[in-house]
C-alpha cells in the first residue's frame, strides 16, 4: 500500500452544512442563528464561564486553602526493563546517557528509575529518584544505584 492508495471509508466524510445560502437552502436568510440579539452578530457569542450577568460560578465559591500544584515536581519515569534492553553491563546510566539512547527527550528532566521489568546487568544508576522495587533489582544484578 502506498500513499496515494488511502482513501477515507465511505461516508466517514461529510460536507460540511452550507448555512446562507439562500432561501431555498433550508438554512438562508439568517443562517440558522435567530434574529438579532448578540449570538447573532458576527463573532457573537459569550466566553466560556459567562452565566448572563449572574455572578458566575468561579468569583461565588470561596478560595481558601494551599494548592502545591505551582511547586510540585513532575518525574519522567524509566522502568528498569527498558535501561536492562537499552545498555550494555557496566555502564553509568544517567540523564545524559538516557537522552542519547532515547529514552529521554532532554537532560534536564528529573528522573524516577521504576521497577517494572527484569534487569539482568551490572550498572550504575545516576537519577533523582528511585522505587524500591528499582533499587532492589539493580543492587541484585550487581549494579548500584545514585540519587543525583
């Protein structure tokens, strides 16, 4: 099969309604929107949360209270599994060796070794966190294991 052999499955394409089109269209004259009034106008319509005037919901309800959601810190996990596939026994594994062998986008990521998976070579392990099943698996393969 080659590109220009795909082609979408019938009737999974529509065209799309002609709206003002006419009288005769069924959606003329004044396009299926009503007469006048502000969802009539173009670009009409009100934002997201606008409850006519009312006080919307969002300013009613207090706020009280700590959220962490600015200061928490979002670990890319790496299951032992993949670093076991990925890299040769007796390698230091670490943000930079991840990136290189893909299992990383970029270096500056904090990084959480997982224990998912088997790991059957010696290697140390550089990273800013580990599972305790992780660390577990590494130290019995003979590797160690370096919180950065």
């Amino acid at each position: 099969m080659r590109l220009h052999d795909l082609s979408p499955v019938p009737g999974s394409n529509r065209k799309p309604k002609r709206i003002g089109f006419g009288v005769g269209s069924g959606h003329g004259k004044t396009a299926c929107k009503g007469t006048k009034g502000h969802k009539s106008r173009t670009g009409g319509g009100v934002r997201p949360g606008f409850e006519g005037g009312q006080m919307p919901l969002v300013r009613r309800i207090p706020k009280r209270g700590f959220s962490n959601a600015r200061h928490r810190v979002v670990f890319h996990g790496i299951n032992v599994g993949d670093l076991n596939d990925r890299f040769e026994a007796g390698t230091v594994v670490d943000p930079a060796a991840l990136v290189a062998v893909g299992l990383l986008r970029r270096a500056g990521v904090p990084v959480k070794i997982l224990g998912d998976g088997e790991l059957t070579k010696a290697l140390t392990v550089r990273a800013h966190g580990f599972s305790g099943s992780a660390v577990k698996k590494i130290e019995a393969a003979g590797g160690k294991t370096e919180v950065i």
